[in-house]
C-alpha cells in the first residue's frame, strides 16, 4: 500500500469533513501529529500475516439464551392461586383510564 502525503490541503480537508475550523497555529501543531499517526498505521501494513483472516468483530458471536421449548404451562386456577387481586378468572390491574 503507498504511503499518503499529508499535506497542509490534505488536513483542511479532514478538517472540513469534520466541520472544524483550524487556525494556522492549529494548523502548523496537528500536521505533525497527523503525519506521525498515518506513519504508525502504516507500519501496520508492513506486518503482512497471512495465516490469519482479520477479525471485524471483537468477541464471539453466540446465542446466550437458552433454547426455547415449550413446557408444562399451568392452569387457570394455578395461574390465580397465589392472588388477592383477581376476578372471573383474570389478573386484577390498575386503571390506566377513566
């Protein structure tokens, strides 16, 4: 991979794409930085390791929840035995409206 140029039109541009709006001095202090950290990631490319194929997830994905299948499901009266707040056989709520 060819290595960037960056250039004070280069860092306007990322400037601009971000909606800053450098002054000079700011200009002549992040140029520097910007070119040290397009080096550093550069070398990166040098590390070519073919056994490997990247990893765009961090972790592993996998199912956490259990299976789902069906059970015993209880009755009606089961359901209502350890309620005060029922009536014809259904749960007894709060009134959401007048």
């Amino acid at each position: 991979m060819a290595k960037t140029n960056v250039d004070k039109e280069l860092l306007l541009k990322v400037a601009t794409n971000a909606r800053l709006n450098l002054t000079e001095a700011e200009i002549k202090k992040f140029l520097p930085q910007m070119q040290d950290i397009l080096g550093a990631f550069s070398k990166l490319d040098e590390l070519r390791d073919l056994k490997e194929e990247p990893s765009f997830q961090p972790i592993q994905l996998k199912n956490v929840f259990r299976e789902d299948k069906a059970g015993k499901c209880l009755s009606q009266e089961e359901a209502l035995s350890n309620t005060k707040h029922s009536k014809r056989g259904y749960f007894l709520g709060p009134k959401v409206s007048e």
